[in-house]
C-alpha cells in the first residue's frame, strides 16, 4: 500500500475537502475508511484535483480506488489523445465516493464516467447487499446530473481469499450490480471479472502480483476491454475505416449505414426454442419475436438502437437488458457457393454469432465464451477474421486462419445474419464473392 500512499500535490490543503471525522449525517451505508495512511492521501490528492478542476473539465473521468489510481493520471497513454481524469483513490469504499462525489467528479461535468469500485468494502466485511445499494446512489447522482452522459460500469476485478475478497462474495456482488443496472441504457456494464479470473474464480498472479492490483499487462487488457466501448461512445475512432474489397467481392455492409439489412420474421424453430426458455429459466435472454419483416435502407440504427453503423463499423451494442437474443439479416438470400469475409471485435465474454443462410456459426469472446478455447491466433479485444468459404451444402469456417468448423451443414439458401446476446461484438469489411 505504500507505493500509493505518496504526497501528490504541494499545493495547499483545503480543509473543506477532509475526510468527514464521522458517519453522521453521511449518505450511504457500510465502511469509511479512517486510517492515518488514508486520511492523508484522501486530502492531498482531492486538493491538488481541486486546482485543476478546470484543466479537467468535460474529461472523461476513471472513478475508484487504488486499482484506478494506480493507473496513473495519463493511464499509460492507454487512451489516446482523449481528455482524461484519473480520480481514484487507494483504499477508497463506495461509501467513501459516494461523499466526494461533487467535488471530484459532478463538479468537472464529465463527458462520460468509467467505474471500478467495491472490493475494499468486501475486505472491511460489507455484506454485497450494502455496496450494491451504495453503488445505485453514485448512479443516480450521476444521472441526475447529467442523464445522457454514458456510464460504464465495470464488474470488481477477481481478487483472493487471502486478501478478504472470496470469489463467492465478488461474484455476489456482481450480480447485484448487473441487477442493478439492468435495463438502464445509460448504463453499459463491461464483463472485467471473466477478463481476469482464473479457474477457481481468483486473480492470476502473473496478472495480478499481490492478487489485488494489477500489473501492466492487466492494466492493458482492461484498457482493451473498454476501448471497443469508447468507440462505440465517439471517444476514439471518430473517422471512417478505409477499406476497399478485393476486386471480385462485393461489400454487404457500405460503412455508414444498415442499406441491405433488416429483421426477417422470427422462424417457428426460433420461437419454440425461445418459449422453450423463458419457460423453464428466469434468468433467460430477453428474445424479441418478429413478425414482419423490417428493413433499415439509410438508417444509421435500427429503431431499438441495437445494430448502429458507425465509422465503417456494424455494431451489435451492449443490450440493457445485460442479455438480448437479436438478429439482424441480409435482405437478400445467396443460394449461390460463396466465399464470406469480415472482422470483429468485442468486448470480454461477449456471445454472438452468424448465421450462414440460416445455421450459426458462433462468433464470440472464443477464450473466455467458447466453444473454440483452443485457438492461438485469436486476439482478444482487437479486430479478427473471419473467412466462410460454401461449397454445395458445407461451410468451411476459420478464424484468423484456424478452422472452427471444417464441414459446417448449411441449406441450399438463404441470408448472412449477425446476431447479438450478451456484450458488445463489432463487425466490419463485410464482403462476399459468389462463386459459380
């Protein structure tokens, strides 16, 4: 801890930002943290934010404890030119955020806010209960202030019995703060404890040395993890991808908006199967039925705003719901062989797929999700590709040059679908050569 606990400003203390001597009168529940060491580094790193409130004003700010503070106040250069404040502070609870939050982060009008908060109330025995309660006040401060500003919430990191933060109480916690979030839209929950536990459910020590905090190759895979996101929120990436198909393939996707997809009417098997679900699981996705037809010709998103084009990217958003079973199809059918390309990108843990005239392939998180655990090329949170070559009635399906499926069965026709259930998934250079 002491490699955090350093004077960070010498600039004057400012009284009025000390940590309160009591619980009195304070919002929230569970622990506030009142060691010495905390004292101190509470005061000094929320003075010297003080003086530059306005340097800071309108970033996007990194809210939470000494896993955020560690990053550094340029986070590594992990993020570009973006304008961003680093307000994490070591040891810090949700209840203690809860008390600074108009001074440290309100008070700069960020343009978006990225939270990673609650693993020292586990360690100070707070039961999830109370964290997650304290975690619904922060949001709904934020949303007051500001309710189209985007917040992306990230799941505590996995930790270690040793350190007072079982597996058991941090996935708890978890799934209240899933619970809590869903169906806000304003809210975009990113899966970060399957990005780093391990088997048993606990932090890797090649990752996480002292199976609390991370080390640079953990800080860069969160850093990848949030930045598909980012992207989505215009915060990197703002100009289009430039990209010309090869000279016998033909772009399904044009890059700026969904001309040539829509939603096809549900098929019975799809409906059964969703029934089927709903009926015996209720924690099962959310499965929109459709039932007419509906193209998107010059949208720039579908009217449930969960496919957007954007910068030459096909986007399947994170859903509120947390799980959302959606497809979005070609308006045309290839009865013809062909030879499909694209690339995709996605967020931790994230579950899709395509559908090739009708059967899915499943396009996923591969490492995390599955089915395809095994493969070596396949690069977590960067772009990958995708190659389906059809002959008769099999698909031969690899993965940046891996095969997934050597003989995938698939009908005499029909059209390439995307879908989308849990996370983000990214589509791009869309491309099909029919054979003859």
């Amino acid at each position: 801890m002491s490699a955090f606990v350093q004077a960070v400003s010498s600039q004057p203390l400012d009284a009025h930002l000390e940590l309160p001597a009591t619980n009195d009168g304070l919002p929230g529940a569970g622990p506030i943290r009142r060691f010495d060491w905390f004292r101190k580094l509470w005061i000094e790193r929320r003075s010297a934010w003080s003086q530059r409130a306005q340097q800071d004003h309108y970033a996007l700010v990194f809210l939470g404890d000494s896993i955020t503070q560690g990053w550094g106040d340029d986070f590594g250069g992990s993020f570009g030119s973006v304008k961003v404040a680093n307000r994490g502070i070591s040891g810090d609870t949700t209840r203690g955020v809860l008390i600074r939050m108009d001074e440290d982060v309100l008070a700069l009008d960020p343009s978006g806010v990225v939270i990673l908060i609650g693993t020292n109330d586990l360690e100070d025995d707070a039961d999830p209960e109370t964290v997650a309660a304290n975690l619904k006040l922060i949001l709904a401060k934020l949303k007051t202030h500001d309710p189209k500003m985007p917040i992306i919430l990230c799941q505590v990191f996995p930790s270690a019995e040793s350190k007072k933060r079982p597996a058991s109480k941090i996935k708890k916690l978890n799934q209240l703060y899933a619970a809590a979030v869903r169906g806000d839209a304003q809210v975009t929950l990113l899966e970060t404890w399957p990005l780093f536990a391990n088997a048993h459910g606990d932090a890797k020590p090649e990752e996480f040395p002292d199976l609390l905090h991370p080390n640079k190759a953990a800080y860069a895979k969160w850093a990848a993890a949030i930045h598909p996101i980012l992207a989505t929120l215009d915060f990197v990436e703002t100009e289009p991808d430039v990209f010309t198909p090869e000279s016998d393939f033909e772009s399904l996707f044009n890059g700026h908006d969904l001309t040539g997809w829509g939603y096809r009417p549900s098929l019975e098997s799809e409906i059964k199967s969703a029934k089927r679900w709903h009926d015996t699981d209720p924690q099962a996705a959310v499965w929109p039925i459709v039932t007419n037809a509906v193209q998107f010709d010059g949208l720039t998103s579908s009217p449930d705003g969960r496919y957007v084009a954007k910068h030459g990217r096909l986007i399947v958003t994170t859903p509120p719901e947390f799980r959302k079973c959606q497809k979005i199809s070609t308006t045309r059918e290839f009865p013809k062989d062909f030879i499909l390309k694209l690339e995709f990108r996605c967020t931790p843990d994230t579950d899709s797929g395509i559908f090739i005239r009708e059967p899915q392939l499943q396009c996923r998180d591969y490492i995390i999700a599955g089915p395809y655990k095994q493969l070596q090329h396949y690069k977590a949170g960067e772009w990958n590709e995708i190659v389906i070559t059809v002959h008769g009635g099999e698909a031969l399906c690899t993965c940046n040059g891996e095969v997934l499926e050597a003989a995938f069965k698939v009908p005499a026709t029909g059209p390439i679908g995307l879908e989308g259930d849990r996370g983000q998934m990214e589509y791009r250079r869309i491309r099909i050569k029919e054979l003859e």
